[in-house]
C-alpha cells in the first residue's frame, strides 16, 4: 500500500483514514457517543484509521462524543 521508487505499477491502497473517518460516521449517525477502537499494534494504518475516526467524532461540535483507543503491542496476527 505504498509507492516502491522506480517500479512502474498501479498502487492499490486502501485509504485508512477515510475508511476510519466513515466508520465515526456511522457510529455518529446510529446514535454513539462514546466508541472504542481495537488495534492488533500501532502502524501507519492503524494511526490513520484512529485519525478518521477522531475526526469525525470532532465534527459533532458537543464534545460529549469520545473515543478510547486500544492496541497490541505484538506485530501482526498471521493469517492462515
């Protein structure tokens, strides 16, 4: 999910904080006002997705509406 210098080929790349940021939304709109996030380990798509999410949570302007944070400090869980 990131550009190599010299390799001409498509990126395909998920975008982590839009994807966390529609997910805060969703919360919002279904009502949440306090929300918890799940990280396997801290990673650059792990801070974006936390990063949408705080910003949609920011959007409600009541300050009421937060979120805690939780991540694993191993590297990622192997899928079989």
């Amino acid at each position: 999910s990131r550009r190599v210098e010299e390799i001409r080929a498509p990126l395909l790349a998920i975008p982590f904080e839009e994807v966390g940021y529609r997910a805060g939304r969703a919360a919002i709109e279904a009502g949440h006002r306090k929300a918890a996030f799940f990280g396997t380990h801290r990673a650059r798509s792990t801070l974006a997705y936390e990063a949408g999410f705080l910003r949609a949570l920011s959007e409600t302007g009541d300050g009421g509406t937060r979120l805690e944070s939780f991540c694993g400090v191993a590297s990622s869980p192997a899928v079989a």
